[in-house]
C-alpha cells in the first residue's frame, strides 16, 4: 500500500510476499529490501511471527487438488445430489457446471466451469478450482456457492468458449453480479474491480499453473458435437458455376419442383433449399440441364445454431445416451447425427422454442423406437 502508517511506512509488503521472505526463496535484492522493512515494521513482523507453517515452495502444493476429469472430491452434499439427480436447468451467468465432452478419441473429459455468458452458438465459461487466493492470479474471483457455501477460485483470465453441448450437470451458483462486474473489467482492459477478493499478482509461478488449467480447459472447449465449416479463404480461386440452391432460388423453384426434377423426397427437397443436405453429381446434372445453366454445389452452411442448441440442452443429454445405449451406439455419435439433421415440420418458424419442442417428439419416437417408452 502506498498510505503511510504510524510507523511512517509507505509500503508493505504482500503477505505472500512476507512468507516467501520466511522461507528464502526472494530474490537476493528483494529479500534485502523486504528484510530492511521489517526490522523497522511491528506490523509485518507481528505477522511474520504469527505464521503458521511456511508455505510451500511450489504454490500448487497449496491448494486442494483441482477438479477434473470427473473426480469431484469432498463436495457438500448438496452437490452430491445434484450429480445423482443429474440436475439440469436453463444455463444462465454465475451458475457452476459440470462440464462434459467426448474428445473423439473414445475418452470423456470433465472440468468444473461457471458461466460468465450465453449465446446461441456457444457458452463462456471460466474454468473452476478450490485453490485460495494466494495460488490463484489477480483476475481469479474467490466466490461462494450460494447454498452450499463452499468457496471457488473462478479462473476469469482462461474464460474458454465451449458448446452447448459440454452442459452436464447444474452444481450451484455463484453471485452473478460479482460474475458479471469481473467480465465486463477484464474485457475493457481495466483494473479488477475493486472491493471483490481476487488473487495476487501474476508471477513465474502462477504462470506454470495457468498453462496446465489452460490446456486441460481447452479440450472442453475443442470438442464440439458438430464441426462447423470455416469460411472460405479469400485467395481461393472463385468456383466456377451458379451455386445451385441460389439460382433455385433466383428462379423460384419450390420443393416439388425440386424434388420431381432431381428425384428426391420433399423433405430431402426442403432440406437442400435450406442449405443442409447436399445433392449427388447425377441430382446437380439434372438440375443444371432444366435450368440451362452450369450450376455447382453450395459453399458448406454452417448447420443452424438454433437447433443444435436445442438437440445439446442438458435436459435432454442424459435422454439421448439411454437411447444410444439401448441401441447400442456411441452416445455422442448419435447427438451429433441429431443435430446435423433438422427435424421440418409446420409451424416450425425456427425459434428456440420451436426446435425444443421439434427435439422432444424426435427424443419420443426414438426412445419408442428403443423400447424406452
């Protein structure tokens, strides 16, 4: 601090500080100094001779160990039976998750996460751990669980994008406004707000620590049900051709034209309208020669974020892997075959609302089809 005290001090030194002092693991010139101050300092003296044992030399020592990959040790019990009644609700900012993906590589990941927003696309989320203020850096917020009580570093310098489809399991919340307050800081490049208990200052060894929560963070967010095309490079050479859903369009084709030219069902024709299914090299011929004109597949469309947002709500994760496993398929595999199919129907204006109701027929004719009924 920079106020001067009785003793006539403008500084102290970090409590943290202090301890490394105790343990001689300062650097030479700042163990010189941090020592000059507390010869003549009864405040930082009174807490060095106050302290409990050192710490330890590496901080991670310090904490409990970091939840992940579904090891969930010593939670309350509220919690507990939140994991056992696999509780879900509609994600909202300052809740705490459970996080889980499938890697694609036949192995399941699971981290503790709280959101900090919420899109149609995808979730922020800022990784979870038990670790106390002293092993946790300036932008991690220490906060409570509302009913358990149980206190959380909320890691907001690794805010991790990551799908709707990672949601598990509701644990609890943390203040919102606290949540929200940290975000919009760290986003406008300012200082952590002040009054909230954050960690301490970013240093060597806080640096190891973050890349290994980072890495592990990462893979929720890299897993995705559903790869969505990037956009073309803008050096590509131009494609040559009418893209062919847009001079359908251009030319008023509706689904029945479609499908009696090219072949194919009225839902197969509604769905090449709508930029979701593609057509055989034979279906584009077709086309082409009713036109007049050179036509060529459409660029990718990225599948509609509205319905896999639907098909990936929590409630109806646990729903679909009972059908998978009575069918004997990869419970994944079978959610991202769902959300690469949009379900037509009438009525359906392509709200979220719509697609939820659209998902749960679609969940009751397969779990019908499993002998789930």
């Amino acid at each position: 601090m920079n106020v001067r005290d009785g003793a006539g001090h403008h500084w102290h030194p970090a409590e943290y500080e202090l301890a490394d002092y105790m343990d001689e693991l300062l650097e030479s010139s700042r163990a010189t100094e941090v020592g000059e101050h507390v010869s003549s300092c009864p405040a930082c003296r009174h807490l060095i001779e106050a302290a409990g044992p050192p710490l330890a030399q590496d901080p991670r020592d310090l904490a409990p160990k970091v939840w992940g990959r579904g090891s969930l040790p010593r939670i309350p019990k509220t919690m507990t039976n939140a994991l056992a009644e696999k509780l879900v609700s509609a994600p909202k900012c300052g809740q705490l998750w459970r996080l889980r993906v499938d890697d694609g590589m036949g192995r399941e990941i699971a981290e503790l996460g709280v959101i900090v927003t919420v899109d149609d696309d995808f979730l922020l989320v800022a990784p979870v751990t038990t670790d106390p203020a002293e092993t946790s850096d300036h932008w991690t917020l220490q906060a409570v669980e509302e009913k358990s009580k149980l206190h959380f570093a909320v890691w907001f310098s690794l805010e991790t994008a990551v799908g709707w489809e990672a949601l598990d399991i509701h644990l609890g919340a943390v203040d919102a406004d606290q949540v929200e307050m940290v975000h919009r800081a760290i986003r406008r490049n300012q200082d952590p707000p002040a009054g909230l208990p954050m960690g301490r200052s970013f240093d060597a060894d806080l640096s190891v620590y973050l890349k290994e929560i980072r890495s592990r963070f990462l893979e929720i967010g890299e897993a995705r049900l559903i790869e969505f095309p990037e956009e073309d490079d803008e050096e590509d050479e131009p494609a040559q051709g009418f893209d062919v859903v847009s001079a359908m369009k251009n030319a008023s084709w509706t689904i029945g034209r479609l499908s009696g030219v090219a072949g194919i069902t009225s839902k197969d024709a509604r769905l090449v309208l709508q930029g979701s299914k593609n057509l055989t090299a034979r279906q584009l011929d077709l086309i082409s020669k009713e036109m007049g004109l050179n036509v060529r597949p459409a660029a990718a469309a990225a599948p509609d974020s509205v319905w896999v947002s639907a098909v990936a709500r929590p409630e109806f994760r646990g729903r679909f892997e009972r059908v998978a496993e009575k069918m004997k398929v990869n419970g994944w595999q079978m959610r991202a075959a769902q959300a690469t199919s949009p379900v037509a129907a009438r009525g359906n204006f392509g709200s979220l609302d719509d697609c939820i109701v659209l998902v749960e027929q679609q969940l009751s004719r397969l779990e019908s089809d499993a002998g789930l009924a």
